[in-house]
C-alpha cells in the first residue's frame, strides 16, 4: 500500500518514545528532523540502534534512513 510506505522501512520504537527510540533490523545512515527541518541527530546502524532522544523536545520528528522516511512522537 502507498499510503503505507513510510512506516516499512525497519522499526522504530517505542512510539511515542520518552528517553530512547530503538531501530532494529535495518542497516545505514539514520538522520532526525524536527518539524521544521532542522537535523537534530545523526547516527549508523548496521543492524540494531538505541537512540537517545531524552534531549529533545517533546512533539513530533521525521526519521530519514537511507532515502525512506518514517516518524515518531518523544513525549
């Protein structure tokens, strides 16, 4: 499904996160956007990643892997 794409790409959790999201089964360069496109963090994986985003500020971010997007919530 289309519409879908952007949420199969490997997995990101827990979502809504609080101090860690994780990646699992994916492998490359993971970048984090706020909302108005400012990069906030960058890491790589080569197959499992836990991502402190306890830093952050609560609301919504894009999470670009390689070409594919997804997004998550930090609370």
């Amino acid at each position: 499904n289309e519409n879908n794409k952007e949420e199969n790409f490997g997995n990101i959790y827990p979502n809504p996160a609080r101090d860690y999201v994780f990646v699992s089964d994916f492998e490359g360069e993971i970048k984090i956007f706020d909302l108005i496109g400012n990069l906030v963090l960058k890491a790589e994986t080569k197959k499992n990643l836990k991502i402190d985003v306890s830093g952050l500020d609560t609301g919504l971010y894009f999470v670009k892997i390689n070409n594919k997007m997804g997004k998550f919530i930090k609370l």
